[in-house]
C-alpha cells in the first residue's frame, strides 16, 4: 500500500518497550500498514449529512418497567451504621500503599 504512510516499527517498539526479532517487525509492519489503508479507505466515505451516533441501533428507551427510583435510606442512616463516618461519607481502611 504504497500510498499510506509507513510506520517506523522501531520507534513504536521502543517506545512500548518490546524486543522484537526483524521478522516480527515486518510481519507488524505489514499489519499496521493494512490498517492505515482501511482507515484511507474508511475516510473516503461521504458521511455528508449522516447523524453521528453512539449506538449501530436507535435507541429511545433503555429502561424497563420495573428500573424506576425505589425509596432510599437517608444519608444519617447509612452514615450511622457505619464503624466511621466524616462529612457525611463513610471512611474506609486505606488499602493502597
């Protein structure tokens, strides 16, 4: 694919700190070069006039009947059953050095 730029395998395998042998380097190569002519290709679309979306399907209701707000405890209950509370939050052992 001579019209998409070539990656300097090198620089990407030092830079993600792998040894790799010269055949997986070309082997890489070719791969990432075969990605950078699907995005040519995916870039000469004409998306004029399409909606960008987040979801391959329409969606217009994610919830069902029964995923409806519930009563809720008080932040003085939940804080009080707690071993400790500061602020209106419960303090948890530190468990990250």
């Amino acid at each position: 694919m001579s019209e998409t730029p070539h990656i300097d395998i090198d620089y990407v395998a030092k830079l993600a700190r792998l040894d790799m042998t010269e055949e997986e380097k070309s082997k890489l190569g070719a791969q990432l070069d075969d990605i950078l002519g699907y995005f040519d290709k995916l870039n000469s679309v004409d998306v004029e006039g399409v909606e960008p979306m987040a979801h391959a399907h329409r969606v217009t209701n994610v919830w069902r009947e029964g995923d409806q707000p519930d009563e809720t405890y008080a932040p003085e209950i939940l804080t009080g059953m707690a071993p400790d509370q500061r602020d209106n939050q419960v303090v948890v052992p530190k468990v990250v050095e």
